[in-house]
C-alpha cells in the first residue's frame, strides 16, 4: 500500500489493527513501525519483591503484532464474565470468537468458529520430546494449538486477514513509520490525529509534524503502552501528570495508564538426551536454519513453524499446559496464596492457576514456587531427561536432596517426588524473585470500568486494544486483542450504521 496524499479520511486508527466491513469508507492505520516486527522494552521501577530489580516489558511494534510465539489459547469464560460489562459477557463474546477462527484441530465443537480468518492448527510439525511432555503429564489439562495455518505452514495474525489481504481496496491506507503525537479534538470531539516520523524506526526522517483528519472517527489502538502515552500527549490523564509534563489537560482522567496487569514468567533449564531433536541450533542461527527454511519454503512443514515458545527452551521444544491444584497441593502450598486462591479461584473452576511449559506463568509468587516443584516432577519422568542445569535452577544449599544434578537417564514413573527442606523452600522462593519476568502480556491501561474505579473507557469504548482489558485473563493474550478487535468493529458499524452481520 502506497503512501498517499489526502488529508482526510472517515476513520483514522492510532496504531495497529483495524475491521472494515464497509470497503467504502476512507479508512487510515497509522502505525509507528514498518510492517517488520520490531520489540522494544520498557523498562518498570525497581521492586523490592524482585529483590530489587527492575522488571523488564518487552512489546511488539508491528503492524497487527505478529505474535512472536505464536500460542493460541483462550481465557476460561469466567474471565469474560467477571469484567462485568453489559456485552462483553462470555455468552455475547464466544460468537465473535467463532466468527474470527478456522479451528483446524478438531471439528464440531461448539466453542469454535470453522470458516473465519485466523487460522490456528498444531502446526505441522511434530517434535518427539512434545509427546513425551503428555506422557509425562497425562493428569494435567492440556490445551495448546497455535496461531498457523496447518495448509501452508504460515503465521496466521490480524496483520494479513484483516489489512494486506485488503490491498486491492484503495481505502484503506496503512502509513507506517508514523508516530502518533496526540488526537487533535474541536469541542471534546476528536476530529484528527498529529503524527511525525517514528524516531526509533525512522532516525533520519524529517522530524515534523503532520496533520490527518477524521470525518466520522479517530480509533486509538496503540496497545498497553502506546494507547495511554497517546490519550496522555492529548490532554486526557491524571491531573499531576500532565502538569508535570507541561501538557494542557481537556479531561481529567485519573485511571489512564494506571492498572497495569500482566503474566509471571520464569524459566528453568533442563538437559536432554543427545539423540533428542531440539530447536537449539535454530536459536542459535546454525546452518540448520536455513536446511530448516527450505524444508518449510516447500511443504510449509519444519522446525520454523513450530510455535516459538518452544525456541525459547534451552533443551527441549515441548507443549504447555494449564494447571489447577486439587487438594492435595492445596494444602501442599504456602498458607499465603489461600486469600488468593479463595477470592479469585476457589469458585470459578474454569479458572487455571498457572501455565506450564518448560517455563511457567503462574499468577502469584506462590503457585511459582509450587510449579517448579511440579514440573521439576514431570521432566524427571521424560525419557529424553539427563538432569538439571544447575546455573539456571535455585541454589540449593549443600548438601540438599533437592540438589540440581546431571542423570544418566529419567526417573520410574512411580518413584517419589523429591523432599524440599524449609531451607530449599527459601532458595526456591529468593530463586524466583531473582529471575522472574513479564509474561510480554500487557494490559488494563485505559480500563473498561467505571471512572470511580479509576476507568478510562465505557462498554462501548473509544480506546480498541489490550489496554482496555479491567481484569486479567488466565492464558495467552493475543485471542483477547482479536476478540476486542472484533468487538470493536461491532461497535464502529453500529454507531456508522453499517450492517456488519
Ligand atoms: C514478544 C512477545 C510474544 C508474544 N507472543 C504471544 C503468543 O504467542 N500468543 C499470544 O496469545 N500472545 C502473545 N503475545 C501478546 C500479544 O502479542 C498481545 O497481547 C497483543 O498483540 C496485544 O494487542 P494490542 O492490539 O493491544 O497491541 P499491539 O499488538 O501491541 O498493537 C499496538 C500497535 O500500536 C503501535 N503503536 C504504539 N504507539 C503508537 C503511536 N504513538 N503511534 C502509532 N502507532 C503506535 C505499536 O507499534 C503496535 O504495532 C506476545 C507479546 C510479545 C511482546
């Protein structure tokens, strides 16, 4: 899509992603990157529960975000449900969550769409040490598919089933490299947007200012991050804040950029058997690359397009699953998560409390020091297992039957789990507060709730991506962003009068 020279459009989106079920309306996306994925990292304040690190926020720039690990997974439908906001109920959104998928795993379920544009598969590929994981776990859930069309091999994200696919419409118009400066209003109604060249993207454009007008609708869309810092630029925020940067206010709003929510993540290392296939030397960029990508360029089919959170582990590509504890571990974990456990999970049993892979995302500190007792269980039961690496493990104290060791070869599956002391017990929690990140799944920043709760946005929104989200889901995020996103375009053809149906 070519740069073009008008002034004007009917929609103009500050940032990524965009439904058009009118081809024509005027529609502009102006996007900070160029089409390319780039991530950038924010970095948050020092915490003393992080032992007093800063944690680090990695987030996509990319047109429609491509999903670097490409999981699909949806939230339980109590999360929806516990939002609270009239048309956002799970019984209103499970339609919409049909009508954007073609579930290529299984047929006729009634949760799942068949003919929509995102296409989620199990990739194609399969690894060996993934069956092993299901082995070893087989009185777990498991629920993981991926965001790839099982045909072609290829990603499958809102970039290419909701924009380039459009290219032949010449209303819909992408500028990518621009910045989003501020929404320009005339009497609280917002009629454009400033944008400049992207400085990161673009470090030698000409720095100035342009303007672009918007005859019916100006939609933020910039994500966790981007979509406050824009409303904020604009004039719309926290009264201190705005005073600090000098900025004058239109609306005081004292929730933007507030209740920011994320996922835990910690990663634990495990050696394999050597006859095991890995996705090492892929991460590592070795020749294998390239043997890999001819292999995917013909048959759609290789190690390339196994979802990459299956790159990330050290030794192994294996699956996820999601976790609940019975009562048994219930009355196993620390005395400190019950509040927790009593308040969000104890009566909502579609709820998981933690996600495991060979990294875990659970939703406390508690359930963290839990799950890597847990899954510590199931790899010693995985015929390819060979030990632990030490150095990416608690530093158990000497002499501790918990000790990190190399194995010549798995556990019996009968065999007992292993016996932590107190003292292993605080190794493991001190481990976790050393090392424990982001999940990269960001949100809640313009929240959908009431203003005196420190809300941004009404049910019927202004502000269309993750920032909205008033409560966290319990899986990975990029189903909410594609869910909000169709919602949107409900919301956008309703108030322009378009039959969206
Ligand atoms: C490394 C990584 C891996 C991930 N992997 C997965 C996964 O495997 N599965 C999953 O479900 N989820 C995954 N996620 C999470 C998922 O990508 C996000 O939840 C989702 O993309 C959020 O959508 P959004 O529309 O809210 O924001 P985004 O997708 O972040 O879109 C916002 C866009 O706005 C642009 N922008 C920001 N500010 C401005 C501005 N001022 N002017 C113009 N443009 C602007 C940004 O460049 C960006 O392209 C991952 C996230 C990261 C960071």
């Amino acid at each position: 899509m070519s740069h073009p020279i008008p002034s004007e459009f009917d929609i103009v989106f500050a940032g990524g992603r965009l439904a058009a079920y009118d081809p024509s309306l005027r529609i502009l996306i102006l996007e900070a990157v160029p089409t390319s994925t780039t991530v950038t990292f924010n970095i948050g304040n020092p915490s003393p529960r992080l032992n007093g690190r800063a944690p680090i926020v990695p987030c996509g720039r990319c047109v429609g975000w491509r999903l670097m690990f490409m999981v699909y997974t949806r939230p339980p439908a109590s999360d929806y449900d516990d939002w609270e906001t009239n048309g956002w109920e799970s019984e209103s959104l499970i339609p919409l969550m049909k009508k954007l998928e073609t579930y290529e795993v299984q047929p006729d379920l009634p949760t799942h769409g068949y003919d929509g544009p995102i296409k989620v598969s199990s990739g194609g590929c399969k690894v060996g040490i993934c069956d092993e994981f299901i082995q070893a776990v087989a009185n777990f859930w498991l629920m993981y598919k991926r965001y790839i069309d099982g045909t072609t091999g290829r990603r499958s994200d809102a970039a290419h089933h909701y924009v380039y696919n459009q290219a032949h419409n010449s209303n819909l118009q992408v500028w990518d490299g621009k910045l989003v400066k501020r929404i320009i209003f005339k009497d609280k109604r917002a009629v454009g947007v400033e944008f400049t060249s992207d400085p990161v993207s673009c470090p030698d454009a000409d720095r100035s200012s342009s303007i672009v007008r918007a005859s019916k609708l100006v939609v933020v869309s910039a994500g966790a991050f981007g979509s406050p810092t824009i409303l904020e630029r604009s004039g719309i925020g926290a009264e201190a804040i705005l005073k600090r940067c000098g900025i004058e206010q239109l609306v005081n709003l004292p929730g933007v950029g507030e209740n920011y929510q994320d996922h835990n993540l910690a990663i634990v290392p495990y050696l394999a058997a050597d006859n095991v296939v890995t996705m090492d030397a892929l991460w590592r960029g070795e020749s294998i690359l390239q043997e890999s990508l001819a292999q995917w360029n013909s048959s759609g089919k290789s190690l390339i397009a196994q979802k990459l959170v299956q790159v990330i582990t050290a030794v192994a590509s294996i699956q996820k699953i999601k976790w609940r504890p019975d009562d048994e571990e219930l009355k196993a974990m620390d005395p400190a998560f019950q509040p927790r456990w009593k308040e969000f999970f104890q009566d909502r049993p579609d709820k998981p409390v933690a996600i495991f892979t060979s990294f875990a995302g659970p939703s406390d500190i508690v359930p963290l020091d839990f799950g890597y007792k847990k899954t510590r269980e199931v790899f010693r039961r995985m015929a390819s297992y060979r030990g632990e690496v030490a150095a990416g493990h608690p530093d158990f104290p000497e002499g501790s039957a918990a000790a990190c060791r190399e194995a010549s070869g798995p556990v019996d599956l009968n065999a007992p789990d292993i016996v932590y002391t107190a003292e292993d017990d605080e190794a493991i929690n001190q481990f976790h507060r050393d090392i424990v990140q982001t999940a990269w799944h960001s949100l809640g920043t313009c929240a959908m709730k009431p203003e005196a709760d420190q809300g941004v946005v009404d049910a019927r929104l202004d502000v269309y991506d993750m920032s909205i989200v008033p409560l966290n889901v319990g899986a990975n995020t990029y189903s909410t962003a594609l869910l909000i996103g169709e919602r949107a375009a409900m919301i956008i053809a309703e108030e322009l009068g378009i039959n969206c149906i």
